[in-house]
C-alpha cells in the first residue's frame, strides 16, 4: 500500500506541475508568435482583394490557425484555447476586436476610396495586423504565464 502524501509533498507535486506546463508552453513561443501573426495579416489585409478572394484569405487563415492549435496540442500535449484563464481570456477578446476593427475599417475604405491601390491597402492592413498580433500574442502569453504562477 501506497501512503498519502503530505500537505508539502502534495504542493510540490502541483508546483511541479504548473512548472511542467510552463516549460511546454514557453518552449517555441516566438516561432508560435510570428506564425499567428504573419496568418492574422494574411487574414486582416486579404480583406482589401474583391471577393472572392477576401473570403478565401478569412477561409484560409482560418484553415491555418486551426492547424497550428493542433500542432500546439500535439507538441505541449495540452490544448490552450487562449480564453483561460481569465486575465488571458481578456487580452484575447481584445485581440480579436482591435483585429476586427481593422478587417471592417480596410472594408470601409475598400468602398469608398477606390482611388487608393488594392496592393497598398493589403501591405497597409497586414502590417498593422501583424504588428497587433504579434504584440498581443507576447502580451497574452506573459498574462497567460502570471496568471498560472510561473512568471516569466
């Protein structure tokens, strides 16, 4: 027969744990990083081509987040869906809307300024894109790091 543990061995146990988890989710963190922002630009200026070449960019970058969830599943063994906890939760949703505001305003000026060149746009939108995401991708992962105990 087994004994249970003690108070102390059972929080080192959990400390042990929470650093485990840790280490999977730092480990190729800024690879992730470029990757999510570089398919949020792709997905953020496509929205400056006619369709339905604006539709296929949302399809695609879509098709591509989903890969790299699975490959970050499989590679932490964990799946980290980027709404928990709660703090993290936040900066995703900010994420999400500052990512839409820029989709709806290439939208807008994609309508009303015909003058501007479809290619300046699209260079315009996925830069600013990528900027944000990449920027709330590292924000989201120390939010993500402090809230589950470890740190940075």
């Amino acid at each position: 027969m087994s004994e249970d543990p003690t108070p102390a061995e059972a929080l080192e146990a959990i400390a042990r744990s929470r650093r485990t988890v840790h280490d999977r989710v730092a480990a190729g963190g800024w690879r992730y990083d470029l990757t999510y922002a570089a398919i949020v630009a792709g997905m953020v200026g496509g929205q400056a081509l006619d369709i339905p070449f604006n539709v296929l960019a949302s399809t695609l970058g879509v098709l591509a987040l989903a890969l790299i969830f699975q490959h970050e599943s499989r590679r932490t063994g964990l799946r980290i869906t980027g709404v928990s906890p709660r703090r993290a939760r936040w900066v995703a949703i900010a994420m999400g809307l500052l990512f839409a505001a820029v989709m709806l305003g290439v939208v807008y000026l994609r309508r009303t300024a015909s003058d501007v060149p479809v290619g300046l746009v699209f260079a315009a939108a996925a830069a600013v894109a990528f900027g944000l995401a990449l920027i709330g991708s590292r924000i989201w992962r120390r939010v993500y790091r402090a809230e589950m105990g470890t740190g940075e």
